[in-house]
C-alpha cells in the first residue's frame, strides 16, 4: 500500500455532515478510505445544509465506503457504538478526526451556562473520550492518527480575553490531544492539531462572524481537508505532538498558490480574512 494513500483505511470523524469535517471524509473517500461519521444531524436543519445520511451517500459517490453513525460525541454509549459499529464493519480504525466543534463568541458577562457546558462537552470531552475509546484499535493500525482541528495553544492577553469561554474549549482540545501524543507515543500512535491562517467558508463563519462578507474573504473548507490527508498520511512515528497550520503543511509538500481556495475566485490573499486565535 502506498504510504501516502488512505485506500483501505478507516477513519472515524466527529461530525462531519457538512463543512470542513465533510470535506475531510470526502478527500479519504476519494482515495477509497472506509469512513465512518459520528454525527447527530439525523434529519435536516432548518439552518444548516446536510445530514449525516447525505454525507454518507457523498462519501459513497465519491469512492469510498461509508458509515452513518446517529449520535452525539457528548454522549459515551453513543462514542462506544459508533467505534464498536466501525470496527464490526472496517475491521478495525487507522485515523480519528476530532472534527465536532460547539462555538460561541459572546463573552463572559453574557455568554449562558448552557453554551459554556456545551463547549466544553463538545470540544474538550468528546475530543477525550472519542480518542479514548478508540486507542485500543489505534495501537493495532500500521499507521495510526489522531487529529484534531484546534488551533495552536496561543496564551496572549489577546486570544484568552476575546472570548474566554470559547478559548478554552479550544485550547482543551489541543491540549487532550497533544497530552494524547505524549502518552500515546510509545504505541506509535501520532496525535496533531491542525488550523487554518484564515477562516473557512462554512456555516458557522456564515452565522456566526459575519454573514456573506467574511464569506467572500474566506476559503472553501477543501484546503483543509487538504491539508489533513496530508498529515494523516505522514508516518505516525516521525510527525507527532505538532500544532501544526493548514497553509504550513500544504507549502511544505510543495504548493504556492491557494487562489484556487478563495471562497470567491479571484480573491488576492491579502484580502482574506485572518482566522481567531493567531497573530
């Protein structure tokens, strides 16, 4: 098997009905990677695009082989049967995606108990308990992977006051999955977080910072998706315990121009909008 090739290979992602998680499970179906989805979008949302049974079927079409798991990452019966329904079905796991993300901006004075619980169940626990639960068939893979999309541990003044809640949910998930690293590296198991210099154009960056505008100054969740098979294919001795950025990785395996990625074609790079959490 070709060391730079998902064909064959599981990879259980954390959401991924839409957006960047998505574009992540259709860049491995491309290469003929069974793809198991733990996400609860089970019927369509008034607001947002895709369930996880359209994502499955776009998986399918796009060469790989998919499986739809309905459940919640918040929820640890639901993380056993979508890693026990992958390994009954794949045969085993090669790569986690701790993709599932809560995300409120408001800040500390305002933001409500129910959002601030729901970040840190979402992004910090899930991340924890979905790499957990799967590490056991992790450590049996020949190249295994735990990735996660979380920024780079950023402690200025800047990012922890811009939205504390949300910084730490953030920040909780790079640190499980670099303290993950540390652990896990004995069992040869690699553990990254991987984030974008600008923002991506998904529903949330439409919803939630800015409308059409950012949008436009955006680019599509497919540099992402990229830029992590990138990294899950890189030998999981030698490219471990990174905080690594989107742009960074692409540039390393040889690309120099992203103008294909604007959100809005011919957009220049410097008219991008920069993403949270780096300076």
């Amino acid at each position: 098997m070709n060391a730079h090739s998902l064909s064959g290979k599981t990879v259980l992602i954390s959401g991924g009905s839409r957006g960047i998680g998505l574009a992540i499970a259709l860049r491995a179906a491309q290469d003929g990677a069974n793809v198991a989805l733990l996400a609860k979008t089970d019927k369509p949302h008034p607001r947002l695009e895709g369930t996880v049974h359209t994502a499955a079927d776009a998986v399918n079409a796009r060469g790989g082989n998919a499986l739809a798991v309905v459940g919640d990452v918040r929820n640890d019966d639901d993380i056993a049967r979508a890693v026990d329904q992958t390994v009954a079905t794949f045969g085993g796991i090669d790569i986690v995606v701790n993709n599932a993300s809560a995300i409120d901006l408001s800040p500390s004075a305002t933001v409500e108990a129910k959002k601030y619980d729901l970040m840190q169940d979402v992004n910090v626990r899930g991340t924890f308990m979905l790499s957990r639960a799967a590490a056991p068939y992790l450590e049996e893979a020949e190249n295994p992977h735990i990735l996660s999309l979380s920024p780079p541990l950023n402690p200025s003044a800047k990012w922890l006051g811009a939205h504390t809640a949300y910084t730490l949910a953030k920040f909780g998930m790079t640190m499980v999955t670099l303290g993950m690293a540390s652990e896990f590296e004995r069992q040869g198991i690699a553990a990254n977080t991987l984030w974008p210099r600008t923002t991506i154009a998904t529903a949330a960056v439409q919803n939630l910072l800015g409308g059409d505008k950012i949008m436009r100054a955006s680019r599509t969740p497919e540099i992402y998706a990229d830029a992590a098979f990138l990294v899950v294919t890189a030998a999981s001795r030698e490219l471990t315990g990174q905080s690594l950025i989107v742009e960074d990785v692409l540039e390393a395996s040889g690309v120099r121009n992203f103008s294909h990625y604007a959100a809005q074609p011919g957009t220049p790079d410097e008219a991008l909008f920069p993403d949270i959490f780096l300076d």
